[in-house]
C-alpha cells in the first residue's frame, strides 16, 4: 500500500480534507494517484441525492446519516452548492441542516461548488467519491440540487440515484415530463406530513409505471419521507441499500461505465482543446460566424 | 489550475448560545458576491463542532460571529482546537460587539483580525486576500 493510500485508510481526516481540495481545484498532482485512489477503492455505495430546491435533500440525507451510523456504516457526504457564473463566488449551506453529526467522527462531509469550470462539478465529484471510498466511507452520498444538466450528469455517475420531490410538485404531466424523474432509481416524495403526500405519490407511481424509461427498467419505487420527523426514513434506507445490487448487475455497470468514460472524453478533449492555444482565435471565429462551432471544434481536436 | 486563483473558502460560525444570525447571512451573501466560496453553518456550534467542521472544509479562513459577550471563553478555544488539528495556517477572524481591551487579548492567542460593528464588506475581503496563506 502506498503512503496515501496507507494515510486515507488510516481514517485521518486532514490528509483526506487536503486532497479534496487538490482534486477540487483540479490540481496535476492529482492525476498520477488515480489508479492508486481506483485501486485503494473498497466498493463503495456511490449514491446521488438530488431534487429542487426546497424540497429538503440536506434535511433528508441529514436522517439518512443516522440512519446508517445506526446500522454502524462510516458515511461520506459530498454535497454541492451552485457557484456564481458572475463573480465565482458560492454560499454553501447544507451544513446548517446536518448538524447532528457534526461532531461524530465517522461521518465526514465536505462542501463542494459547483464552480462551472470545464466540465464543471460533475468533472471532480466521481474523483472526490472515490477518495472517500479509499479513506473507507461507505456509502458516500452525492448531493446536488437538481436545476442544470451538470446536476443531472452528477447524479448519472452515482450507482442509485435518489430523486426528492415535495407534495406540491404538480400535476401529473409533470411527472412524465423528461428530466429528473428519468434519471430517478428511487423516488422520495419528501415532507411526507403536508396535506396531498399520499395522493402525489400514488399519481407519480401510476404515471410512471405507465411509462417507458431506459432499457430493461423497472419503474422507481416511489416512497413517502418525512424527513424532520424520520417517518419513512429507515424504509427509504432499506430500498437505497437493496438497490445496490441491482446498481451493480452487469448491464448497469457497463451503462454507468459508458457515462464515466464519456464524461471523462469530453473533459480531456476540452482541455487540451483550451490548452492547445488556438481556443481564444477559434471561438472569436465562431462569434464573427466565420465557423461553425462543429467545423470549430473540429479545428481544435486536430490541432 | 493553481491555487492563486481558486476561490477562497471561508467557513462562517457562530459559536455559542446567540441567535442574532443576521451579521452573519449579511457576510456570507457579501463574501459569496467578492468571489468566496462560504460554507455557512448556522447557529450555536461549539468550538469542536465549528473546527471539526474547517478541518473537513479544509477552509482558508475561519470567521467567527459573536456578539454573546463569550468571546473570551468560545474564540481562543476553537484557536486552540484547529491548532491541535494541525490547521496552523488557518486564518481565524471574528466580528460582532468585542471591547478593545479583549480584543488585544484575542489577538495574542492567534485571533488575526477583529471587525468591529461598520466594517464595510469590502475592507474584509480586502483583507483576507492579502492574508490568507497558502501552501505552494
């Protein structure tokens, strides 16, 4: 075992919180550990928590945490606010609601932006989970606000993505629409103790069993939470930890592969674009409509 | 990337039993819009929560809101706690209602800086970025 591997495994927090920040600013000393981080991976549940804003993700996957410390699971939390597009600045806040834990020793949370660089947020989380893994956090939850492609591509890298939704989501067209539910292994209808939980919930099940989704796909169970309360909250546990199995058949981890791998691709392909140095000339040529932006970034893949 | 030009991440606490939280919210959205990244905890930590907390944030700087009259008791001790944490290069700030007298005491167990009631937002994000350290 190497010295970082041999450190994270060790449980000591500071090494871990040091290399998330390197791997967060997308620092080149990171790129020669990652076999080593893949490789020191001891299975981790990778689980992607998202939903719109409001509808009480911190709060749920707060009760989530107790739940699993009950069931004597060390958690790793990566939770993730969206940055400024203006100034780059981010309020990150979704410690307020997982204060419970604060001071257990096995539960390690870490703030992330989302930061809208290349690749954005979703360029850095699979990397920040698989050093969570290596330090022995298991599961480790992905929590994003469900607003923006990048969110949904975060969500697409976990094993079992947990979709939060609240009473008042809408009609039921809504929840046939493309988007977050697609993307849904389970669904909680969240704030369970609101008039008309019951009811959204048995419309989405009925929406969504009528519906088609990827290949070979069962529609999402559909569970009511509440999560300041806890009612349901074991229930959802027990559903996220069955779920692992399934995440892990042959045909599921070869479409999760496939993202990974894209995802990664498009990351490369960009930055060496950008890094190449015809990036600036190539993108004014775009804005003058002199390229097209396909012949353009043709141009720069060749170079 | 290189470090110089990543965001600053600051962690915002209130520590102790002191619900006036509105200094804090002011700051938090004030740092957000000079560029900060701010992980705000909310409420009534005590000094292990709220360095427990910078240790897995790896933060750069610690801001502490107190305006409880604890000062004395609450800031040495989270000082002391992210020392023995090893976050020797963490900057650690407070704001709120603190007497001259306790804050020449503050500086001398590692306070960096004290800012009082009118200290625009701008003078302190001024300062942190001429003090924050970080390693190369």
């Amino acid at each position: 075992m190497s010295d970082l591997a041999a450190e994270l495994a060790s449980g000591a927090r500071r090494p871990l919180a040091r290399l998330l920040t390197r791997i967060e600013n997308g620092d080149p000393t990171v790129r020669p550990l990652l076999p080593e981080l893949f490789a020191a991976g001891r299975d981790a549940h990778v689980i992607g928590i998202t939903g719109p804003p409001g509808s009480g993700k911190s709060t749920l996957v707060n009760a989530l945490i107790g739940e699993w410390r009950r069931r004597g699971r060390r958690v790793g939390i990566l939770a993730v606010d969206p940055s400024s597009p203006y100034t780059r600045g981010a309020i990150l806040g979704d410690r307020i609601r997982m204060m419970d834990h604060a001071a257990d020793r096995d539960v390690f949370m870490r703030s992330m932006a989302s930061r809208g660089e290349l690749g954005g947020v979703a360029a850095t989380t699979w990397i920040a989970a698989a050093a969570l893994d290596a330090a022995g956090y298991d599961p480790v939850l992905v929590e994003t606000v469900g607003a923006g492609q990048s969110e949904v591509e975060v969500a697409r890298l976990a094993e079992t993505t947990v979709v939060v939704e609240v009473p008042e989501m809408g009609d039921e067209v809504q929840a046939i629409k493309a988007g977050l539910l697609e993307i849904a292994d389970l669904i909680a209808v969240n704030k369970g103790d609101r008039p008309g939980a019951d009811r959204a919930a048995r419309q989405l099940r009925a929406m969504l069993s009528t519906a088609g989704g990827r290949v070979e796909r069962k529609p999402p169970p559909v569970m009511v939470t509440t999560a300041t309360t806890g009612e349901g909250v074991a229930a959802l546990a027990d559903a996220i930890d069955a779920h692992r199995s399934q995440a892990r058949s042959p045909l599921a981890a070869r479409e999760r592969a496939a993202n990974q791998v894209r995802r990664a691709l498009a990351d490369l392909a960009a930055r060496r674009a950008v890094s190449a140095g015809a990036w600036e000339a190539t993108v004014q040529a775009v804005a003058d409509r002199e390229l097209d932006p396909l012949t353009a970034a043709e141009h720069l893949l060749d170079r | 990337m290189t470090s110089a030009d990543t965001p600053i991440r600051i962690l915002i606490a209130k520590p102790g039993l002191d619900g006036h939280d509105r200094g804090a919210k002011v700051l938090a959205r004030g740092l957000r819009d000079e560029g900060f990244e701010v992980i705000y905890t909310g409420l009534r930590q005590t000094p292990e929560m709220i360095a427990d907390a910078a240790e897995q944030e790896d933060v750069d700087v610690v801001g502490l809101s107190i305006l409880s009259g604890a000062h004395m008791a609450l800031l040495p001790k989270t000082v002391q706690l992210l020392r023995e944490r090893g976050m020797d290069d963490v900057l650690v700030a407070a704001g709120g209602i603190i007497p001259d007298a306790d804050v020449t005491k503050l500086k001398e167990v590692g306070v960096a800086e004290i800012f009082g009631p009118g200290t625009s937002i701008g003078e302190i994000a001024r300062y942190f970025r001429e003090h924050v350290r970080r390693e190369a």
